[in-house]
C-alpha cells in the first residue's frame, strides 16, 4: 500500500480504525473525563503555536490523577502513543503528535493549597499562571517565571517545557521553582518525584517497580557518563534542551527527579500535581524605555542597562511597534513615545522603595547619555503609565504574527538561541548577515538581559524552496550559537523544531545517555515519542504544507485577505490569547466553559478543516461544525483583542449562511432578523403588546415554539417612541434653536428607539443645545439582526438602502452618530464587508462619529456646560462598555464624556462581555451560558458597588443583562450628561 502523502485528507485526517474505535469504547468506560475521537475535536488539537500540524487519534480531558492513570494504561495496552497538553501554546511543536491527547486544562485546574509561610503552591497541572498569581497575591506572592503566556499557560506546560520569561536574570526558570511532583509513568503507576537524600534514594531503588528501576538505573548512568555530562552541555546557564542530566550529576545538592523531569516536554511522565516555590511579590516597579534608531543600537545598550542592577531588559523593534499602532487593543502605546523609534529597550526596576529605584532608572538615564546609546528615555513609574507598555511588551509574539500574509510567517525555529549578554551584539550581527544572506526578512524582540532574542524570519512553507532555506539557516544558527558558546534552546525548548540537532550539540556519547533516560522511563516509547530524542526531521510535519489548497467558495462578506475565507481563519496562529481569563473580553464563552473548541482559536481551526474539505460549500452545513460555533457571542472581541484580528464574528455570520443555504432558514432566525419590523410594530400596539412579556403562559408557548427562554424578561415597548417624540420636538420651539455647527443625523437604532425613546431624545437635546441641526433618520434597518443569524442577503440589501438614504439625503461630510453601538458600527465595519466596492458605503462609514465625541467637542469649546448642582456631578460612576464598540472604536471618547461631568469619579469595569449578546441571551439553550458570562465578572462588580454609585453602559443589550443579573438600573452616558443640564435632583425613580 502505497502512504499518503503530505497533501492529502488521509494524511491530515487518518480514517478511525477498529482499534480506535476499541480504544474509545475503553476510554469512555474507565474514564470519568470527557473522551472525544470525532474528526473535528481531533482537528483542533492537531495544532499548537508552532509551525507543526498531527493529527491525533483522539483526545480526552481528565477530571483526576486516575484519568490520567486509566488513560495511560489504555493507550498503552493499544500500543498507542501519548502526550499531555496544557494551553496549547508551545512554540516548538511540543504538544502535537499522532497518538492520545490529554488536556489537562479544562478539568485539572485547582489551586489546591497557597502556603505563605513556607511559600510554596500546590496546584494541578490545569492550573494558569496568572490563576496562581492571583491566588498567591494576597499573600504578596507570585510565581517567579513571568512568561509573556502567563494569562493562558498552564504550571503544567511550563514544567514540561521549563518556561522562562522577561524576570529570568532574577528569578530564574521553571526548573529553578519546581519541589515535587506526582507524576503518572509509562506504564500507568504513580510517584511522587521529590529530592531524597541516598537512604530514601536506596529505598526506592529497591521497590520492584518502575519507579524503583529510576532510582535504581539513573545514578548508574550518571557515574557511567559523568565525563560527557561535565563536557557535552552547553556552558550558558539559560537552558531548556535535552535531558537535565547536569542536574543530577551535582554532588551539592540531594539526587531529584521532580528537577530533573522538568523540561522533558513529556516524554518522561505526566505531572498531575505541582508543589511550587512561590516568590515575594515586588511592591515597586518602574520602567525605563529607551529609543533607539536601530536594533543594533539597542543590542549595544544592553551591556550599561545591565551595569545598573535591572530585574529585565526586553527589545521591541519597529516591526511590532508599527502593528500595535494598527491595534485598537494597543494603540495607546503610541502615544507615550517620543519621535518614530526603530526599537525600544525596556529596562525594568523592581523592589521595595521607589525611591531607590527611580534613582536606578536616572543612573541609567545618565549612562546611556554619557555612552552615545539612544536618543531618548523615557519613565514609567506609575502602573497607569506602564499598563500600555506592558500590555504591547507581553503581545509581542501576537502582533509580529500579525505581519504575515497567507502562508508567508514569521516562523519559530532559530528563535530561541540564548548567549552571554556580553556577546549579544556582536553574536546579533552575525545572525543578521546569516538571514540577509539568504534574503531573509525577520523580527527582533525578546530578553536582552539573558542574552535571548527571539528572532523570527519571515518563511513561505508552502514553497519547497524557502522550506528548504529554512533548514539551512537552521543549521547555520545552531553553528553560531554553539561558537559562541549559546544554546539552541532557552525556553521554548526542543520539540520537533529543534530536537534532530541534538545529537551535534551534545555530542554521541551524551545524547546516547539522553536516549538511555527515555529507555528507562519510558521502555516502549509511548510518552510524546520524537521530541528530545529520536526526532524526524525539522521539516517534517509542516502544518502550511500539510494543507491542500483552498477549494472555491464564493461568499457573501469580503475577506479581504490571501486566500479569502479560509485564508481568513488560518490566519490564527494558535497563540491562545483567546484562552484568557480575567481580562479583557474575548473570549467570553471559553472563560465560562474552558473548552478548546468554544475559544476562538477552536472555532478558527473548525472552519480550516471545513474549508479544506474538497465540497468547502457541503463542509459548511456540517451540524459538528455549528455545535463549535454556536456559542461564539459574535461580540467581535477577537477582532481587537486577537494580535492577528481573527474577525470570528464575520466568519460565523458567512458559515451560518451556507447552512441556511443547504438547511433552510429556522423560524427564530427569521424573527431576530426582523427585530425592527417586531419592535416598531410592538411599538405601535403598546401598552397591549406587552402583555406576552408578563402573561407566563404565553411566555411558555414561546418557549416550545420559539425557543425564547420564559427566564429572561422581554424589553418593554413605548407607546410613545423616538419617532414619534421627534416629530412633536420639532413641531416646537427647538426648530427655532440656532444651529451653527451644520447638520447631523442621528440614527434611530432598532432597538432603544422603540424600548428606551429617552436615550435618543436626551441625545438629540444636547446635540441641539451644541449647535447642531438634528437630522433624524428612521427609515431604515443597519441589517446588524439580520447578519447575526447569518441573513446576509437580507442584510445586504438593508445596508444598501441605509447607505443610499443617508449619502443622498445628508450633506456631504456631514457627521452619523448614533447611540446603540451595535447598529452605529455596523455602518463603518460589516457594511464595507458586504459591500465593499459602494461608493455610497464607503462615505457613509468614513463619517460615522460617536455621539460622545461631538459632546466632548461642545463641552470644551463651551457650548455645552454642566451644572455643578445637577444630581450626577461627584457621583460615582461605573461604566460597562459595549463589546462591538471596544472592538471598532474603543471606549475613550466615553470615558471622557463621563469625566466631563463635574466630579464624577468614572471607573471602567474590566468585565468583558455582559453576555447577552443581543438575541443570544433570549435563546433557551444559550440561557444559562448568557448568565454564566455575566456572573464571571460584570454581576460581582456592579454587585461589589454601594447603592449610590451610578451604573453605565452604553449597549441596550448590557444594560437588560445588568438589570435582569442585579437588578440594578443602568443609563446610558447621554442620558447622565443630559441631567447635568437639567434639574438638580434625580427622578424618583432613578436614585
């Protein structure tokens, strides 16, 4: 029989066998973890952040140590290979492989104990970094290693990979911060790997097990290859490649296998749980950012910076400081930065007295004037000032990703080469001419302080050619790390990109030692076979070149990308920041469920395999791939937050289409899309149609009919809505009003015009009041209901009109605002998607404002004032932003309006998504979902707030999930400033 070849489904997609299928029924049966063998589920972790793509054979999610136990043994009794994976993030191809995945991370992620004397954390292997960091905070404590990952990483992987981070000069590595491990074995028993002195090492060599074959072979393979292992490893300190035998040659400290475990990416055992050191948390920190107008200037600084006692020294060159200025999410950096610098070096300060500290930052200052280094510095002292700087600092692999273009990537594997700091310069050089030998383009950043840069050029991997470039700077790399006495693997470790060069770097008699371990540990070779030892070639395996080429497929939206749709979605990297938590809004659904699939990066990797498929149109209406994208929100979080900008909101919105294409349209979806037809009309007929709302028999009946959960309160219709308000306003004295700013158009959304009339009449009011004619248009739909459920057509041909009323019908550049921020952005995001070549469209989105910003305007040219006496001045005031307006526009202009009102003390909650997401939190089964969104973070701070503090959200959907999750009213920020021009005192009602 002929194999498949790279390019081939049968390659990516092995067909489940009978064995399979055995294995599965064992693993269901003994396991009390979920167990998942579909092609879908085995898709998505055929991937991680490297280069790499293999499909697994299937994957399960324990609950416990005996899941992994029962699962180990199954795979074993198969024949089949193994390995444990955390967030997925590793960089080498490390937690890709053919055989059974576990994932620790959903479901073994408990910080089981913090100790503050003995400061030490016990934790599972699901367990992420900045999990432990905020438990251990209270105590002022966190985990030392600082990896730019840390929001997703699990201690889990870092054990495994031996993680490091922009603290190492200070704290070391993972390796360093590891007391103990219970670990499961190859052969399915358990230990507990800890230091022991030779009485407890004797003991347990004599247990007739495989644990007791550890302590009893490997000191006999250490005294036997004592020679090489004091020769054969490289002298940089920095190190996560190979076996840590060095570790257990050491006469000063006790014989241990937790440390020596640490770092062999799963090829040894599998951690369950962790003891930890934890580490004093800084009290202090400040930071110095010096521009530099090159990367070499930079690299040359780093020798004074280190002179001064720094905790970190980090580079960033331009190509990442270009794209965060492209990013919402990071564009504030910006404007803290002095000229237009080809890179920046940031030089952290930590520890007790800030005092002392600053005086570190201006010794500095002072060196690198005096040396010639850069030509500005500047200081970040408060964590307001350095949020920015961080925030871009932690993003960098994201955004240097986001230079790509189709199959052309900055790739990682010379990226993780580590020399003395004092030959970092010159050692930078030389990697440059290596790279622009070949023609190679590439980004800088990294740990200069270590001596680590990771460097990552630019490759093709679908071009046999640059594939084959690629190997020869690989080799060329390794040659110059190694001359100057460097490592080829600092902290992202071997994997498949790096493991094949091992033998040349340590030497035969050392790796002979290092495939000995494996034998010892692992006799049949199950656990992560291929990684350290034994590896195929670096350019084997190669996730681009893996995939056939991207079938037609003609869509409703414009995905204005190298390779349209599939292209789209492929652009996801891995990377994880959508597997966050307690930041940020995306991804909502991941932060509730901790499932892979309900994250972006999953519903990404669904709609690659989809699209892939030789019928891309039939992939489409695959009901697996809609159970992975039915939860997404389609809050556009991913488009901001994401470095890369995967838009998953668009591409669901295209994916629902083809299935309405192949499966008809459901009647809800149908009614949602209508949804301004539905509220005008419920409108026209109130007070009677609210009676469905508050009659629960009827709220049944629209449950079984509809599938509109009885749980959630129905909004209430006004009698008297926007429109007819408008009409009556302008019959009045207000036309008399002078208009000296020009027109504007205030756009009567589909939802608060006909439920909450009084935002857009307190709007229109102080747009009056500054100066503005008020135009009000009402004759039609954004379409935004309509695209949330996959109606393009119809919301293609509502975006046609809306455009063409409001280019033929307003004066030219004329500003649009409006309120509901879901309806407003549509007009400058999904409009130009659908109709990206309308003239009409194009003017439209280029003058769609906020509303805030022209009362921002108003205010500071004083022809608007707030009353000091007005019942919201020195209120305290906490604002939740709506989603679609964080991803297009941010939430700046907002915050500001509230600040102009005289007093206020405006907090923005950190809450992410409210959860209800427009129609989502009305659906039965997306209910308790919606609530569970809302409870993570938005319910407890509204809930945490005193009764005088004054809720804001300027969504009409957040602010019925606020209501309906505390029963706490919420205005919206124009209806707050439209009280500080009227009456000093609140409604009743209201306080």
């Amino acid at each position: 029989m002929t194999p498949p070849t790279a390019d081939t489904p049968s390659a990516r997609q092995p067909a489940a066998a009978p064995a399979d299928r055995d294995l599965e029924q064992r693993l269901r049966r003994d396991l009390d973890g979920d167990v998942a063998f579909d092609d879908y589920t085995r898709h998505l972790f055929s991937r991680d952040a490297s280069m790499y793509a293999i499909t697994p054979r299937g994957v399960v999610f324990p609950r416990h140590s005996g899941d992994i136990e029962a699962a180990v043994a199954a795979a074993a009794a198969y024949g089949v290979p193994l390995l444990a994976r955390g967030a997925g993030t590793s960089l080498a191809g490390q937690t890709v492989g053919p055989g059974l995945v576990l994932d620790l991370s959903r479901h073994m992620n408990r910080v089981l104990e913090v100790d503050p004397e003995g400061r030490t954390a016990l934790v599972e292997s699901g367990v992420v970094q900045d999990q432990l960091n905020r438990a251990a905070a209270p105590h002022g404590l966190m985990f030392g290693p600082d990896t730019s990952t840390s929001s997703r990483a699990t201690i889990g992987g870092m054990i495994g990979n031996n993680s490091a981070g922009s603290g190492s000069l200070r704290y070391g590595m993972t390796i360093d911060h590891v007391r103990a491990l219970d670990v499961v074995l190859s052969d399915a028993s358990t230990a507990r790997l800890e230091p022991v002195d030779e009485t407890e090492r004797r003991r347990r060599a004599d247990l007739p097990t495989l644990e007791g074959r550890l302590y009893r072979e490997l000191p006999e393979l250490v005294r036997t290859n004592a020679a090489a292992i004091a020769e054969g490893f490289p002298r940089f300190w920095r190190r996560a490649c190979g076996y840590r035998l060095d570790r257990l040659a050491r006469d000063d400290v006790p014989f241990d296998l937790a440390k020596f475990v640490v770092g062999s990416e799963g090829t040894l055992a599998i951690a369950s749980r962790a003891l930890v050191d934890l580490v004093p948390r800084p009290r202090r920190t400040v930071i110095a950012v010096g521009h530099f107008t090159s990367v070499a200037g930079a690299v040359e600084a780093t020798e004074s910076a280190l002179s001064c006692d720094p905790a970190a020294v980090e580079l960033m060159d331009r190509t990442i400081l270009d794209l965060s200025r492209q990013k919402i999410e990071y564009a504030s950096l910006g404007a803290l930065l002095e000229g237009d610098p080809e890179a920046l070096l940031f030089v952290s300060f930590t520890g007790e007295d800030e005092t002392e500290l600053r005086d570190q930052m201006r010794q500095l200052t002072t060196l690198w004037k005096r040396h010639g280094h850069g030509y500005h510095t500047l200081q970040a002292v408060t964590p307001a000032q350095q949020g920015a700087l961080l925030k871009v600092r932690k993003a960098g692999l994201g955004l240097l990703m986001a230079a790509g273009e189709g199959t052309r990537r900055p790739l990682a594997f010379v990226e993780d080469t580590a020399v003395d700091p004092a030959h970092l310069a010159a050692y930078t050089r030389r990697f440059k001419e290596i790279l622009d030998g070949h023609g190679l383009t590439a980004g800088f950043y990294g740990h200069c302080s270590v001596g680590c840069l990771h460097i990552r050029p630019f490759i093709d991997l679908a071009d046999p050619a640059q594939v084959a470039t690629m190997r020869t700077v690989a080799e060329l790399i390794k040659d110059l790390v190694t001359e100057y006495g460097g490592v080829n693997s600092s902290e992202h470790g071997d994997g498949l990109a790096r493991s094949e060069f091992n033998r040349e770097i340590f030497g035969d008699t050392l790796y002979e030692a290092m495939r000995q371990v494996k034998r010892i540990f692992d006799p049949h070779d199950l656990m992560n076979p291929g990684k350290i030892v034994d590896a195929p070639a670096m350019t084997d395996h190669l996730r681009d070149a893996a995939l056939p080429p991207a079938p037609e497929l003609r869509t409703r939206l414009a995905f204005d990308v190298v390779g349209g749709m599939r292209g789209a979605a492929d652009r996801c990297m891995n990377i994880g920041l959508c597997r966050k938590s307690g930041s940020g809004v995306m991804c909502p659904s991941y932060m509730a469920t901790r499932n892979e699939e309900d994250s972006t990066r999953g519903r990404a990797g669904a709609l690659v395999k989809a699209l892939s498929e030789p019928d891309p149109r039939k992939a489409l209406g695959d009901e697996r791939l809609h159970e992975v994208l039915d939860l997404c929100l389609m809050c556009k979080a991913c488009k901001s937050e994401c470095p890369l900008g995967v838009d998953m909101a668009s591409l669901k919105a295209e994916a629902l289409s083809h299935h309405h294409d192949l499966h008809g349209v459901p009647l809800r979806s149908r009614i949602f899309g209508s949804i301004r037809f539905l509220n005008r009309l419920g409108s026209a007929t109130a007070p009677l149609s609210n009676l469905p709302g508050s009659l629960r028999p009827l709220r049944l009946l629209m449950g079984r009919l509809l599938g509109i959960t009885p749980a959630r309160p129905l909004p209430r219709f006004a009698r008297r809505n926007l429109v007819r308000w408008f009409r009556r306003h302008r019959a009045g004295a207000a036309r008399h009003r002078p208009a000296t700013q020009g027109v504007v158009t205030y756009l009567a959304d589909s939802f608060t015009t006909y439920t909450e009339p009084t935002i857009g009449s307190a709007a229109i009011e102080l747009l009056e009041h500054a100066g503005w004619e008020v135009r009000l248009e009402n004759r039609g739909c954004c379409g935004r209901s309509s695209l949330s459920k996959g109606l393009i057509d119809d919301a293609n041909e509502k975006a046609f009109k809306l455009a063409h009323l409001l280019a033929e019908t307003t004066p030219a550049g004329s500003p649009v605002v409006g309120c509901e921020p879901s309806c407003l952005m549509t007009l400058r995001d999904e409009h130009l998607a659908m109709l990206p070549n309308d003239t009409a469209v194009q003017d439209v989105a280029g003058r769609v404002r906020q509303v805030e910003e022209l009362l921002i305007e108003a205010l500071d040219d004083g022809r608007l004032r707030l009353s000091e006496d007005a019942w919201p001045a020195g209120k305290r005031l906490l604002y939740h932003g709506h989603c679609h307006q964080k991803a297009e526009v941010g939430t700046a202009a907002t915050v500001e309006l509230l600040r102009r009102i005289p007093g206020a003390d405006v907090v923005e909650v950190d809450a992410g998504c409210c959860g209800m997401a427009g129609s989502f939190g009305f659906e039965a089964e997306h209910y308790d979902l919606s609530m569970q969104v809302g409870a993570d973070r938005l319910f407890p701070a509204i809930e945490a707030e005193p009764d005088e503090t004054v809720i804001v959200a300027t969504g009409v959907s957040c602010r019925q999930q606020i209501f309906h999750g505390t029963r706490r009213d919420a205005w919206h920020p124009v209806q707050l400033v439209h009280e500080a021009l009227a009456a000093p005192a609140p409604p009743a009602d209201r306080r």
